[in-house]
C-alpha cells in the first residue's frame, strides 16, 4: 500500500513538474512566491483548456436542438445569493489548530478512538487522501507501540471532525502538530468571496464574487423562456469563472479558489420522470468524457445517500474519477426539484411559472443539473494521458491526448533546414494547416529530437516534408502513440485531421 501510495504521490510530482517545464500550468503571481489557489495557464494550458471548453459547448449546446447557451455576469444583485440559500447556508465546518494557526475543513479531517481491548488508550488523526485509512492505522499501531499497551488493536471506526463530540475535542490530535489539545470545534465559514459595488464601502455596497454559475441560468430563465422560443423539455448551459474561499485548496488545480465551471440546467415538466431524464445525463456526462480522452476504466459513479441530500434535492450521482491521490468528484449530476426557481419567485415577486400550451397549465419546472469544473476534467485528462516509457533504449515522456483536446494537433518539420526547397514547402503546408488548426512549426534538431518534443506535448501526428515529397507530393505522418509512419496527401492529411479533431 505504501509503495502504491508513493508511486501515486510520483506521478503527481512528475505530471506538475511536467505542467511547468512545458507550460501547461504556472502558478498564480509566481514571481512574488505565489499566491495559494489560484493558478495561470500558459500557452499550451490555455489551448488544452479553450479545446475542453469547446468540445463541451459543441457537443453540450450546437450539436442539440433542445439546449441553448447564454453568458451571466460573475457579480450579481446580493439577493440572488439570499434567495438561493447561499448567504445564510453556503458554508464549510471549519477547525483551526490554535498551535499551527493551520486551518482545516471538519469534513476533511477524520479521527478514530483507538482501542486496545476494551481500552480507549488515545486518538488519531488524518486529512482526507488516498489513503485516509491507511494512515490512520499506521497512526494506531504507532500511538500501541508507543505506549506498550498489551492486548488486541480493535478495527477503528473512523468519523469526520464534524461528528465529534464536545468532550472529544481536547483528545484529537491536530494533523499539523501530532499533538493532542490544540484544534477547534467546527463552525461555519461561508465560501464565497465578499466584494463592494460602487464608492461607497458600507453594508449597502456588498456583493459577492459567484460561488456557481447555477444561479445566473435561474435568475435569467424568464428571459430565456420569451426570447429563446424553447419549449420543455431544454436546458440552459453556460461556461464561465466561480470563486470559492476555499479553506484549505489542494491537489494541484482540483480544489482552488478561481475556477471555471461547465453547467447546464436541464428544465422538465413538473410531472415528467425525473429519474429517467436523470440517468439519461448520467450516460451522457460518462460517454462524453470517454469521447475526450478518458478511460471509461477510471469513471465509476457515486449516489448520495438520502441522509445528506440537500431537503430539496431528489437525488445526486457524481462520477467519480480515480485520480492518482484516490477517486474523487468530477462530474454531479442532480435532480434539484424546482427549488431554485420557486426561491426567486418569492424572492423576486416575478413570476417563473411556464406556460404549457399543450396542456393549457402554469407551472414551475423541475430541474436536472450536470454541473463539472474544466479545471478538474483538465487534471483528469492530464493523470490518464502521461506515460514514463522506454523507445529502443531511450526514455520517452509522452502525453497521450485525445485529438480532440490536444493543445497542438500536428508538429510540421522539413527533414532538414538547410534545402530551402523543402523549408518552402514544409513552410506552404504549416500556413495552410494553421488556418483551421493549432499546429507548430520546428526547424531545430535531428527530427528523433523534434518527435519526442512533440510527444511531451500530447500532439497526435508529426508531418515531416522530405526528399520523396518534392518528388510526388506526399509527406512522412508519424502518429504519437504506435509511432508508425504512414506517407499522405496533403487531401489525405487534412481529411484525418477533421474527422479525428471534430
């Protein structure tokens, strides 16, 4: 389990380290030592970025005649948080280590008595990981061991920091010192990040920086309903930045404060099957990240027990991920209910019923939302495409894109830089290539060298113009995975591009 848990830990160090030397991902005012959360995408990091965005929005909103797109403002009237719940309920249990000053969130800390027969002899504690359980163990046998307690170690039964009792505080030990008596109960710490509109400063000036773009397709539905000329069922999807003062961001860009979010509120009749149109986005959500890259192998789903539903949900599957710090939240899929329009109909005192004209009947529509960070499809794409392997005795770092989201589609090489015959060429066709494609022009080294430049950025072919091409027009295609090479047309060229970019 260690050694899994330090290959996991590897991979992650080499997939950052590997953002940074090519220029995928930087982080935030870096030059200053940085700032915690927050992130900046480079040359290549914005294009596999932009080319997530797009493939959602062409799948998601152009290539359906029942979804349409719309753009909300990230500051927004602050009734629109009171009425959706967000003010008084858009919080984290936070606990803070008075010794530290480090501070956590309750439902990420875990904690376990630890019992030696009958005897609780201490606490252990452990942030939430991969190995979670696994540390907590190690922990016990340590916390045994230290204190030559003779007996049986009885399995743990392992709770979060939010369920612990007041008398348990004092005896749980802070993950950042080890040592028990130093951490908090938990309390409320709403999320979202305060702002002022306007010159002055007071109580009437705040707003809030959004926490989700949910609540803009809401607010705005009326509008959509009397100009979009849509009828249920449809959705309303929008890309767009959210906020979240997140207490303690972590894994790379899986949990930052700055994110983008890719959301769509799909609206149903108050008497539709929510079930049936709620699986049916499940499917969708599963089979559209298979079609950009991801292995259906990592994808596996989680429902939400009733328990912990919000009162007016019906029901939340998220798909999980097996990122390699263990398998977490990607996509969610819920059933809302028609909670959030009926909150800014009474908030508001604007009517959001719809009018069914088949049915002749009023009513607010109920809503299935898939709801997904580009950032965290992003990561996922990067931890399922990198691969360490060996070439004929040579190391090759390859990321496996699909070419749908590959940041450059095609690397464009004369086999030598010196026959200006053949640059002209190469050149001819890179110009041509670059009106409907990101592709890279590279002149610089033997072409062994410009190939694996090229795999280390996920780009999918490499078209080199050599001798033959003067000859009968036909260029030397390596493909990034097999590395076979196959001689094309520049018809034949532009047609595998198309069809495998689309």
């Amino acid at each position: 389990m260690a050694d899994s848990n330090n290959k996991s830990s590897n991979l992650m160090e080499d997939i950052v380290a590997l953002c940074r030397r090519r220029g995928f991902i930087f982080q935030s005012s870096e030059i200053y030592g940085g700032i915690n959360g927050f992130f900046d995408y480079g040359p290549l990091g914005a294009e596999l970025r932009k080319n997530i965005r797009d493939c959602w929005w062409n799948d998601m909103v152009r290539r359906r005649d029942d979804i349409v797109g719309v753009e909300t403002s990230i500051i927004m009237h602050p009734k629109v948080w009171e009425a959706s719940g967000h003010v008084a309920g858009f919080t984290d249990p936070l606990v803070d280590c008075k010794k530290s000053k480090q501070r956590f969130r309750a439902d990420q800390l875990f904690f376990a008595q630890v019992i030696v027969d009958d005897q609780i002899i201490g606490y252990v504690s452990a942030l939430e990981s991969g190995r979670t359980e696994d540390e907590l163990r190690e922990k016990a046998d340590k916390l045994k061991r230290k204190q030559a307690a003779q007996g049986t170690l009885l399995p743990l039964q392992i709770r979060e920091m939010t369920e612990a009792r007041p008398e348990e505080i004092d005896l749980i030990p802070s993950p950042a010192t080890g040592e028990p008596g130093s951490l908090t109960p938990p309390r409320a710490f709403n999320m979202m990040f305060e702002t002022h509109v306007g010159a002055l400063r007071d109580a009437s000036a705040v707003a809030y920086l959004r926490p989700e773009t949910a609540q803009g397709m809401f607010v705005g539905f009326k509008n959509v309903v009397d100009t979009g000329r849509v009828k249920l069922p449809f959705g309303i999807a929008q890309i767009g930045k959210s906020f979240r003062n997140e207490i303690t961001p972590r894994n790379f860009i899986f949990r930052s404060r700055e994110f983008e979010q890719m959301e769509m509120e799909f609206f149903i009749g108050e008497d539709e099957d929510w079930q049936t149109w709620h699986r049916h986005w499940i499917d969708w959500c599963r089979e559209w990240l298979v079609s950009v890259g991801l292995p259906a192998s990592l994808l596996s789903e989680y429902d939400h027990p009733k328990e912990k539903l919000s009162f007016y949900s019906k029901g939340t599957t998220d798909i999980m991920f097996e990122y390699p710090f263990g398998s977490q939240e990607l996509w969610g899929i819920a059933a809302r209910g028609n909670y959030d329009l009926s909150q800014h109909e009474k908030a508001s005192g604007v009517s959001m019923a719809y009018f069914d004209e088949a049915t002749r009947k009023k009513f607010i529509p109920h809503v299935i939302e898939p709801a997904v960070g580009v950032d965290r499809i992003l990561l996922a794409i990067l931890c399922s495409a990198y691969a360490l392997e060996e070439v004929e005795g040579e190391k090759r770092t390859v990321l496996r894109f699909s070419p749908r989201v590959a940041p450059v589609k095609a690397g464009v090489f004369p086999l030598v830089k010196n026959k200006p015959e053949l640059v002209g060429m190469a050149e001819a066709l890179y110009r041509k290539l670059k009106r409907r494609h990101n592709v890279f022009w590279d002149t610089s080294g033997a072409i062994g060298r410009r190939y694996r430049r090229m795999d280390e950025i996920g780009t999918p072919w490499c078209v080199t113009v050599d001798f033959d091409s003067l000859e009968n027009g036909t260029f030397t295609v390596r493909e990034r995975d097999s590395m076979e090479q196959t001689r094309m047309t520049e018809a034949e060229f532009l047609t595998l591009l198309d069809d495998k970019t689309s």
